[in-house]
C-alpha cells in the first residue's frame, strides 16, 4: 500500500476535559494552496484572500468577489475555480498599474 506523505496535517487534541483545561478539541489541515476543483466555505478562503470574513461577505453580497451559493439552510461556500479566476484578475490589474 502506498503511503502519502505529502499532505501536511496538524491535528491537536486534548487528552483531558477538566475545568483547568483552558485549550479547546481543534483539528485543522494545512492547505498550501486552493485547489481549482471543488467549493470552499469562508473559515477556508481567509488564509488566501488579502481581507477577512467581514469583508468576504460584503464583497461577495456587493459583487466585488464571487458570488456564494448557498448548499443549505446553514452551509455556504463558494467555488474555488471562481474565487482563484477573481484573485488571478486581481493580481494582472494591480501589476498593470504599476
């Protein structure tokens, strides 16, 4: 069986649940860029876009970044080949200005 090696996982957990306990249960996964394939809800596209969550859902409702499609009553996300076409025209305007 092949072992995959290069996918970069930090997992945290806390062995124990008393009140001195001040850390909370978290898995996170590094992601070292945004796949074109496939959708990526707000906590995912923060680390690649030069703005936080409050400014991603003005823009988004405004249309200065793509739009999200909402997957249900409490699930939204938006797809990445989108959000990677609007950080690429981003990056060719700014470099023409200059």
């Amino acid at each position: 069986m092949k072992q995959h090696t290069d996918i970069d996982t930090s997992i945290i957990t806390i062995a124990d649940n008393t009140p001195s306990s001040t850390e909370a249960t978290k898995q996170t996964t590094s992601i070292k860029h945004l796949p074109p394939q496939g959708m990526s809800r707000a906590n995912q596209l923060i680390p690649f876009l030069p703005f936080g969550s409050s400014t991603l859902w003005a823009w988004s409702r405004d249309g200065r970044f793509p739009a999200p499609v909402k997957l249900s009553p409490t699930m939204t996300a938006w797809r990445n080949a989108d959000v990677i076409h609007w950080l690429n025209n981003q990056t060719t305007s700014t470099d023409s200005e200059v």
